[in-house]
C-alpha cells in the first residue's frame, strides 16, 4: 500500500515539476529579454550623445560647451554599464534558476532600480544646485551651468528609463512569483508544498 501511495504521489507531483520549472524557465526569460531590451536602449541613449555632444562640444562656446563636454563624460560610464548589463542578461541561461534563485534576482534587480531612483533625485539636485551657483561664481560660472544643465539632463532622463524599469519588472514578476510561492508554507519543522488536483 506504501508502493502505492508514493506511486501516486510521485506521478502527481512530476506534472507539477514540470509545470513550475517550464514556468521558472519563462518569468527569467522574460526578466532577461527586459534586461537586454533595457541595455540596448541605456547603450543608444549613450551612444547619441556621445556622437552628437562631442560634435557640439567642438562648435560651441561657454556654458554650452561645458553642457556636450559632461554628456561625453557622463554618458561613456552609461555605455559602460549599458555594456555590463547586455552581457550579462545575454550570458544568463533563463532554464538554470531555481525557485528561490529567481526570487532572489528579481529582488536584486528590484533593490538596485529603487537606488538608482535615489541617485537620480541626488543628480536632479546636484545639477540645480550647479546652475543656482553659477549665478554668483566668480570662476567659470559657465562650466557650472553647463554642468548643472547637463546633470538635469542626464538625471531627468535616468529618472524616467528607471521608473518605467521598475514597473516594467514589477508589473511582469509580482504575479507569477506570488503564482508560484502560493503553494509553499514554511514553519519550524520544514518546507512544505501544498498541491491541488
């Protein structure tokens, strides 16, 4: 009778292996073609002001100078972690996480979106700061305003491309997550799984 009862259990519980596994396999593949899809427009951001600021940096004057010159500087550590991030989102096999190895990515890429928002707001204020002090500067006011006026772009722009990461991987993730951590219960005495057929 013990035969029997594993027998069937064993049969019953396979289906929802399989089942959780091919959903794990589609939450990260998910989360990783958002990754990609997120490098490469962090890289094309990078990239076009690169190429269009270091042109304008060479034609232009005073504070407008000062403005192209930081998107060079600011955007080639962009591109860096634009770079950073494509490989590994491309590098990662979405079929090789488990269930509490996805939870813990989606958490991490979760924790360092809400960072990046504080640093944004740290940026927003730093380049209206700058340009408030270029008001009363008597050295290079211009490269404080140019400065001031491109950390409002950078920042502004960075503001935006997070926010829409993070609900774009919240909105997605939450659910199927919570799908799949339903069934589980935790206590002093072990792990268990709640199946329903």
């Amino acid at each position: 009778m013990k035969k029997f009862v594993f027998l069937v259990f064993a049969l019953a519980w396979l289906p929802v292996q399989a089942q959780q596994a091919e959903q794990l396999r589609q939450l990260n593949e998910h989360r990783l073609r958002l990754n990609t899809t997120n490098m490469i427009v962090l890289g094309g951001w990078a990239l076009g002001n690169i190429g269009v600021s270091s042109v304008l940096r060479a034609r232009s004057t005073g504070s407008l100078r000062y403005f192209h010159e930081m998107n060079v500087v600011w955007n080639f550590v962009n591109l860096g972690l634009a770079a950073g991030g494509l490989y590994g989102s491309l590098s990662s096999d979405p079929g090789s996480f488990g269930l509490w190895q996805t939870y813990a990515e989606q958490q991490k890429i979760e924790k360092v979106l809400l960072f990046n928002l504080a640093l944004n707001f740290t940026y927003l204020t730093a380049g209206g700061y700058l340009i408030e002090r270029s008001k009363t500067a008597t050295q290079r006011p211009e490269r404080l305003r140019g400065y001031g006026q491109s950390l409002l772009l950078q920042g502004g722009f960075l503001l935006l491309f997070d926010t829409a990461q993070f609900l774009l991987h919240r909105q997605h993730a939450y659910p199927a997550l919570q799908e799949l951590i339903q069934g589980l219960s935790i206590s002093s005495q072990g792990v268990g799984l709640t199946i329903g057929f």
